[in-house]
C-alpha cells in the first residue's frame, strides 16, 4: 500500500534533511560560529534546539530570558539552517517544583520523584499543564516568524521515565476520565466484573489508580489506566499544540515518538501531529537490531499513514545508557541512516551535534565527538550528509508494500496483563516472530490496526490479538472474506474491549472465520518445546483445538497434546484464514509465510545467494541479510538494497545508482556492509531473481 505525501505539512527543508539536537546552552557562546561552520561543512539542514532549555528560558516565573536563543536563532537562520524548535516543557526547572511540589509525580508504591534528572512531573498537575503551555506560547509569539524557524517540536519523549503517575491529582483525573468512558458508575462495576472479589464501587470517589495492593488488581481497572495514561500524555501534548496552532497555523508540529514504546498508543496520537518523528536507538547486545530498526522504522511510516516521517534522534556510535555502550563499527552509521530512508524517512537527524562535556550523557556519542574533526565518526557525519544531498530527489516518494502486520496497543496491554495463562506470552515476542520471518523473505510490510482499511494488502498477519472489538474483527473476517489471505496466531479474540472472555471456546471473535474451537489452553513450561508433524517446532502455547470447518495442516507429536492439530487452515469466501496454535520456531514461521506469500503471490526472495549457498540455509534461517525495499514516486522508482552481510554482493538493478552517479546494467554492486540506492523503471523485483551475486 502507498500514499502519498500531499496531505501532510513538512518543514520547509529541501530534499532530505540531516541534522541533530543542538545544545548550544551546554557551551560557551564563542564556539558557536564554529558549530555553523561545521553544520555548513557537514551538510546539515535542520537542528532541534531547545529540548532542555525551559530554566534558561524562563530562570524564574513568567520572566524570559531569550537573548541567548535569539542569537542562537539568527545564526542558524544566517546559516539557511532550517530549526524544529522544542517548547522546552520536557523538564521543569528546580524551581517549578520548589514552588508546586504536588507537580512532582509519584510512583505505584507511593514515592515522589525529585527533580536533579529530567522529566520530573505530573502530566495530570494543572501547575505543569499551565507552565508548558505558557512557556509554548512564549515561544511561539517569539519565534512565530522568524526565518529559521520550519517546525515545532513538542515536549521531548513523552512518557520516557514518567509514563504514569499515581497521585491524587492523577487519581481525581482517572476518575474524570472514567465518568467520560462509562457515564455511570453500573457500567463501570459491569465493565470492570466487580461483582468478583467484592470490589464493588458505589460512589466514583471511591475509585483509585490501580496502585499498590495485596493481590492482583482487577485487570480492567489496569486496562483503563493504561488507556488513561496514554490519554492523559496526549492531553499535555494537545494543550501545547493547541497554544502553537493558534499562533503559528502553518507551522508543522511534531513530537518524537520511541518506536515499540510500550505505554503510548502511538496510533491513536499521530493523527494529532502534523509530522511523524521518532528516536531510534540499537541495543548493542542483540544480534538482530538491524530488523529491529527496520521494523520501527516499518511502524513509523504506518503510524503516518504511508506518509514521510523523520527519524529524530539516533546516535553516530556509542549511546551511554545501556550496560555496555557499543561503539558503531564503520560504515554502520551510513547502513543504519539509508536504512531508515529506505523505510521511508526523510529526514535523518542524531541526538546530538556535540558530544556533551559535562551532564550525565557526556559518554553519549555526538556528531561532533569530544576528540573534534580528526575522527572516523565526523567523517562519517560529513559523508552521510553528503549521501543524503544525493538521495534528494527521493524526498516525498512512497514505500511499496503489500502486506501488513495487525499491531494494537490495548491489545498489547490486556494480553501482559496479571493471572494469564502463562507469562511467557509477551506481545513484542510475538509480533517480532512475525515480523522477522517477514523480513528474512525480504518482504516490506505494514503495521495496522485491526480496525483499518486492509483492502490494499495481500496478507494481513495478526500476532496473537488478545483483545479485540466486535467491528475490528468484522474487519478482518470481510478481509478474508474478499480474497485476503490471513495468518492467525494463538491466544487472539479471547477477550472484549472490557477485557471480558468471550464465552462459548476459544479464540471467542475469531472462532467463525478460523473455523475452530478451543476448548482449553495448554501452556508449555519455560524452555519446553513440542514437535509439529510437519517437522516444525514450538514453544511458549499449544491448545486443545477441535476443527469446525477449518482443515488441519499439521498436529502435535508431542507435547500436552499429541496428535490434536498444531494449524489449520479454512477458505472464506474468496480468502483463506490461517491459525497457528503455538509459537513456531524462526524456521518454520518462515517456511509457513512463504507458502502464504506464494498463495498470495507476494515476491519473496528465493534461490540461491551469491556464494552459490541456499538463502535458506540448512537451520532454514535465511543467511544472506539483504534488504530491498522499494520507494515510489510519480515517474521514478527507487530501490534500495542494504548489505547487512560481511561479503559484496551483486542484485538484479538497471537504471542509475544515485550515491556513485554509476549507471547500472542488469545488476548493482554493493560492497560489504553497503548500500545501494538505484533509480529504475521499476520493472523488476531484484526479490524475484534468484541470484544476489
Ligand atoms: C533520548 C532523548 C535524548 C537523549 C537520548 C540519548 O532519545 O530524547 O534527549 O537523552 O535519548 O540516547
């Protein structure tokens, strides 16, 4: 599915913009002209200043201080740098919460944080929502129309350390919040069961955050509050943007989002950006961060609707908050950022210009490392800005792709909820086994919301969706129903939006279009694993399914349940719903998707790497870790193709390979750890060839 970009506002940056926070406040004035020299040198064309500026800005109540930042805005305007302002709210200064202690949040076991960190406040604290507001409009009546200025940048990763806060302000908030959802207090007791463990309520005053109690607490309780949460940040969000639209309407405004960030229902904030953003950082230890970048990279463009998105915030090398801070080995800079391109960003930008001197990241790499201009990571820098001035022309294109993974954030909070089945059915677990099969078949997907439109989309794929609505699986039976081709996975439809069973067998929404009943789960122990006829393996779930309507692929030959079948399949209308009952190994989640893209005829890569190996080598792992992703525009096509293995490799590619200016006939060569971006007619899937080499 493709869309186009028209629709969205963008900053006024031309073709792709590169650049990074800049903390000017952190150094002497006297260096800034040289850090526009070397923006100028390095390519840059946009700078997020400000983030953590607000006791600078307003060293004490209602009296600003914007010397500083106007001389710092001229520079960069001099400099025809473009500047995604920050309000600045992210952290109050010491003497916002010295004056309103009740801002400061506090945590489930009842403990306030102190300010001497960062991000130190109540989003339900009416002192906080006035103070960023107030400080947003200042900003705004200053900076309005000043020519650096291209777009706002609200807050800065809302909810990073303070996703919730269970004081009273909070608390009387939750309950706002839940007279708005149910009206009245039945439907509260009905939607929340109370009737169980004698919790029923009978005044709203009564209700409380679910905070620390002697048991688990009621699961809808802990459900709303999820959503409340979410909600309540949106809310902070909104009342900024609201300040800046109304005096600056044509100015974008975005908020930097953290990828898979557990907390926040990133689809039901993006509508209320102009543009999204998003900080994307590796985690050193695991071997599979770059399908991890590339899938949240996936989730950002479908959080915008196919649109543009920029990445805000990486790092050039090390970051300093993991236990063992990985230096980036050459080259991985440029892999990583034309990786996010591919994927649809067009904006690639670092957390931060120069490498702090003192603070607590000071270890946290920079564009502009402490050792200064003589280093492999600024040249690097230099060089990726001078990529991306190539890549221009890609700017505004759409990202090709034909099948979608169903991704939902109250489904992802009910299904880790207390007192389930088994703990080892974590969410991100089971989207990632999805999703790196996925990409493993080099096939570029989607993320959807279950309740979406999903007529474009060959394969729909749904990790275990434990709670859905009625509508949203009415959606995906009439996908099936039209000719979709659907993956389902365990423990999906179980529950209501009220986190309430559906009755009658498992998977309760789903039983119908899957054409099976479960009667009962049988959870396997940690480490346990079960073999498929088929020669599949499974772990975490397997259940006692009876078909009803559905064929069996394949049984269990060991386990709980030898001989009960393992998946099913059921043709609908003019589609097929498949259901697969426990967590597959990597292999064979990815031999069972490439049947399905087969059956659907999706183009997977197949064949034989340039080594003259398999691709899927003998543990059934594709080996060859190279990425084509396919951007599109009126009359251009672009394919990227991104080298993740140790050894050069040749793809089928005629047109123009834009980062050397070298015309290629029949196939691209892309070193080692390299990435190749040619313009062609789009005529040929390089998936569809066998040989990479
Ligand atoms: C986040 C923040 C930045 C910085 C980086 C460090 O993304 O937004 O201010 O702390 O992490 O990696």
């Amino acid at each position: 599915m493709t869309t186009s970009s028209s629709s969205r506002r963008w900053p006024r940056v031309p073709g792709i913009a590169f650049g990074g926070d800049y903390n000017p406040e952190q150094w002497p004035e006297d260096i800034w002209a040289e850090d526009i020299a070397l923006m100028g040198e390095a390519g840059v064309s946009m700078v997020t200043v400000g983030v953590f500026s607000w006791a600078l800005l307003e060293p004490t109540q209602g009296n600003y201080d914007f010397g500083w930042l106007d001389r710092v805005m001229d520079l960069l305007a001099g400099a025809g740098i473009g500047v995604d302002l920050a309000t600045a709210t992210a952290s109050p200064p010491p003497w916002f919460s010295h004056r309103y202690p009740e801002s400061l949040p506090v945590t489930r076991e009842g403990h306030r944080l102190w300010h001497g960190a960062r991000q130190a406040y109540c989003p339900s604290s009416t002192a906080y929502r006035a103070g960023s507001t107030a400080l947003a409009g200042a900003l705004a009546h200053r900076y309005g129309t000043h020519p650096a200025l291209v777009m706002w940048h609200v807050n800065n990763e809302y909810g990073c350390h303070t996703p919730e806060c269970f004081c009273d302000a909070s608390a009387a908030a939750f309950r706002r919040w839940l007279r708005e959802r149910y009206g009245d207090l039945d439907r509260l007791n009905e939607a929340w069961g109370t009737a169980f463990w004698s919790q029923h309520y009978s005044d709203f005053d009564e209700v409380v955050p679910p905070r620390l109690t002697p048991a688990s607490n009621n699961p809808t309780q802990t459900l709303d509050w999820k959503r409340f949460c979410s909600d309540e940040l949106l809310a902070c969000f909104v009342a900024e943007r609201d300040v800046l639209r109304a005096i600056t309407p044509d100015v974008p405004i975005t908020t930097n989002f953290m990828g898979a960030f557990k907390p926040i229902d990133y689809f039901s904030w993006a509508p209320h950006e102009d543009v999204v953003s998003d900080d994307h950082y590796l985690m050193g230890a695991d071997p599979a961060k770059h399908i991890r970048l590339s899938m949240s990279a996936d989730l950002m463009r479908s959080l915008g609707g196919g649109n543009p998105w920029i990445l805000m915030e990486q790092s050039t090398s090390a970051v300093n908050w993991q236990p063992r801070n990985v230096a980036k080995a050459p080259g991985q800079l440029k892999r990583n950022s034309l990786q996010h391109v591919a994927r649809g960003a067009d904006a690639i930008c670092f957390f931060q210009w120069r490498a702090s001197g003192s603070g607590a990241e000071k270890y946290h790499s920079g564009m502009l490392p402490h050792a200064g201009t003589d280093t492999r990571v600024w040249r690097e820098v230099v060089a990726l800005g001078a990529d991306l001035k190539t890549l221009a022309e890609v700017a505004g294109s759409a990202v090709e792709c034909d099948v979608a993974i169903v991704w939902d954030w109250p489904a992802w909070w009910a299904v880790e909820l207390d007192s389930h089945p088994s703990t080892d059915v974590q969410y991100l677990d089971l989207v990632q086994a999805t999703y790196d099969a996925f990409w493993h078949l080099d096939v570029t997907v989607d993320f959807v919301r279950p309740d979406a439109d999903l007529s474009g989309y060959k394969i729909v794929a749904v990790p275990s969706l434990y709670l859905v609505s009625d509508d949203a699986a009415a959606n995906l039976t009439r996908y099936v129903e039209g000719g979709g081709h659907l993956v389902c996975n365990f423990f999906s439809g179980i529950v209501d939006p009220d986190d309430a069973i559906r009755l009658g067998g498992y998977p309760g929404a789903f039983r119908q279009l899957l054409g099976v009943r479960v009667e009962e789960f049988y959870p396997l122990l940690e480490h346990q694993t079960v073999t498929l006829a088929d020669g599949s393996t499974g772990r975490v779930w397997t259940e006692l399914l009876t078909p009803a309507g559905a064929q069996v692929v394949t049984t269990y030959v060991d386990g709980p349940l030898p001989g009960s079948p393992a998946i099913t399949r059921r043709e609908v209308g003019s589609g097929v719903a498949y259901y697969v009952t426990t967590l597959l190994d990597a292999a064979s989640t990815q031999r069972l998707l490439h049947g399905v893209c087969d059956a659907a005829a999706v183009a997977t890569r197949s064949g034989e790497n340039n080594a003259g190996a398999p691709i899927i080598n003998a543990d059934g792992i594709e080996a060859a870790g190279i990425e084509t992703i396919r951007r599109r525009a009126d009359g251009a096509s672009y394919l990227f193709v991104i080298n993740h293995t140790d050894r050069e490799v040749d793809v089928p590619a005629t047109g123009l390979e834009l980062l050397s200016g070298t015309p290629t006939a029949g196939s691209v060569h892309v070193a080692a750890g390299g990435v190749a971006v040619v313009r062609d007619d789009g005529a040929i899937d390089a998936r569809s060839h066998a040989a990479v080499g």
